[in-house]
C-alpha cells in the first residue's frame, strides 16, 4: 500500500436492480418460448387463467413501477442523483416493501454526500432484507459511511473521528462474517486501523503542545514575580520588622556644636577620639611637667635654708 492509498477505502458497493421486488405471481407473458421450444398447450392455458385472475389495476402499477425504476437507474449511471432520488421515491410510493429502490436511493444520497440519509436508509436495507448478499452490501456501505464522516470530523473534534472510525470497522466485520471472502472490507479494516493510529498521535500531539504552553504561562507568571520582588528592598526573613523603621530618622548633630551643648556621651567619645589621636604627645607634657615641678620644689627647700618664715602675729 503505498502512500497515496494509505487512507482511501474501497468504494461504495452499489447494486442497481432492473427491477423493483414486486408480487411474485406477476410473470413476462411475451415468455412462451423456452429452450427452443414451443409452450404445451396446457401450460398456455394455466398461463391465460393466472393473466385473467391478476387484476389489470396490479399489473399497470408493476409495469409502472419497473419503468420508473429504470428511469432512476438510468439517471443514476448518468450521475444525476438527485433526479435518481425522485424516481425511487416514485418506486416506493407503489410499492413500500421493496428494499433494493430503497438501497439505491441510500447509494444516491451518499454520491450527494448526504451521509446521515445515506446510513438511515442503509439501516432499513441491512434489517428489513432477507436476502443476505444485499445485506452484506448495505453493512459495507454503512461502514463506508461511517468513516467518510469521521475523516470529514478530523478538522474539528478528534475524539468523535475516532469513533467514527472504530464504528466503521464494526460494520466491516459483520460484512466478513456474512462474506468472508470480501477482500474490500478486509482492506477498509486495515485503513480504518491506520487512519486512528494518525489520529491518535495527532491527539497525542496537541496535548503535548497545550502541555508546553501551559509551562511557559507558569515560567513567565513566574519570571514576572521575581522581578517585582527584586524592586522591593531586601530584608533579613529571619529579622522581625522594625517598628520604628516608618519614623523619621533622627538628625545628625552640628559639627559646629560646641563641647558643652553636646549630650555627655558624645563629649566622652570626643575625648577619647582625642587621646587616641596623639598618646605620644600627652605622655611627654605628663614628664615634662614632673621634672618642672621637681626643679621648682628643689629651689623651694634651697631658699627655705636662708630665709625666715614670715608670721602672721
């Protein structure tokens, strides 16, 4: 099977009737020759007796109905379908239990692609025969039904394509049991099998695709809030908000401030600032200043030798 012909079935059977199944004691009366021989005489006699009891009202509808089935026939092999669909309705009219008009006119519906007239009639024809071959024949088209509206559903719900489709092949496999020697609807089966399998994966397809969009929604969703949180100020989760954080903050003391209008806490990191700025210098005033006043009480106790002490009586 190439590719071509992957997923085209076998064509409609069709079974155009010359004539429409009318009452079987109807007979050709222009039939008096058989084998090259002539009738008996009593066989023209019975056959004169049965045209006289048949009503000629019985025989003009026969007639008529066999005409316009003909007519239909003909309009139907010059694919003119409608006007087919009229003549059989005619056939009908005249006589309701016929099921081969009845079989045509489903073949003409489904040429019109009207495929739900199509399979009704197909229904009547596969329950109302008694003749198996045409059964099998209306079940084949029913399956051809069937599928040709599953492909036609493909564009739009591919679910009910599937069943569709798996509804066709039902009906193929009846065809089998009644004729197991019809090639066509075995091929049918095997394009019907194909053509679920392409729709599955297409199925399969889509949902990876609605799978894909939605994790790029969640991605981007995702993408827009770190971004808004990166415009918020960080903070330590671990760390309670600070209640005083929406205050005003307090002002920075002057510079030109002078020692004694400071806070004492200030003043005493302003002298420490100071005698961590010069310990060298300090320390030397500091002897400096001992070995001056060490030379002033040594010249005190020189002078206190030779000089009196003045009193005060």
């Amino acid at each position: 099977m190439n590719a071509n012909e992957r997923h085209r079935i076998a064509d409609c059977g069709l079974r155009i009737a010359d004539s429409p199944r009318v009452s079987p004691s109807i007979r050709n009366p222009k039939s008096e020759i058989r084998n090259g021989r002539a009738w008996p005489k009593s066989c023209l006699l019975v056959l004169a007796l049965g045209l006289v009891l048949v009503p000629r009202p019985l025989l003009a509808r026969a007639g008529s109905a066999r005409e316009v089935l003909r007519q239909g026939n003909r309009l139907y092999g010059d694919k003119q379908f409608a006007e087919a669909v009229n003549k059989y309705n005619d056939v009908l009219v005249e006589q309701p239990q016929a099921v081969e008009p009845k079989f045509n006119k489903a073949n003409s519906y489904y040429r019109l692609d009207d495929l739900s007239e199509a399979m009704d009639l197909y229904q009547q024809v596969a329950a109302e025969s008694k003749d198996m071959s045409l059964v099998a024949k209306a079940k084949y088209n029913l399956g051809n039904c069937y599928f040709q509206r599953g492909a036609k559903q493909r564009d739009s719900n591919l679910q009910k394509a599937v069943e569709d489709m798996e509804t066709s092949i039902a009906q193929w496999r009846q065809v089998l049991d009644l004729d197991p020697q019809n090639r066509k609807a075995a091929r049918n089966i095997e394009v019907a099998r194909l053509t679920i399998k392409d729709i599955l994966d297409q199925i399969k397809k889509q949902q990876e695709e609605q799978k894909k969009q939605q994790d790029q929604q969640k991605q981007q969703q995702q993408n827009q809030g770190q971004q808004q949180n990166q415009k918020k100020p960080q903070q330590d989760p671990n760390q309670p908000p600070d209640p005083n954080q929406s205050q005003k903050a307090e002002p920075k003391p002057d510079p030109n401030q002078t020692k004694q209008e400071q806070k004492p806490e200030q003043r005493q990191q302003d002298q420490q600032q100071e005698a961590k700025a010069a310990p060298d210098a300090t320390a030397r005033e500091i002897i400096d200043t001992e070995q001056r006043e060490k030379k002033e009480r040594e010249l005190l106790r020189q002078r206190g030798q030779y000089q009196e002490v003045e009193r005060d009586w």
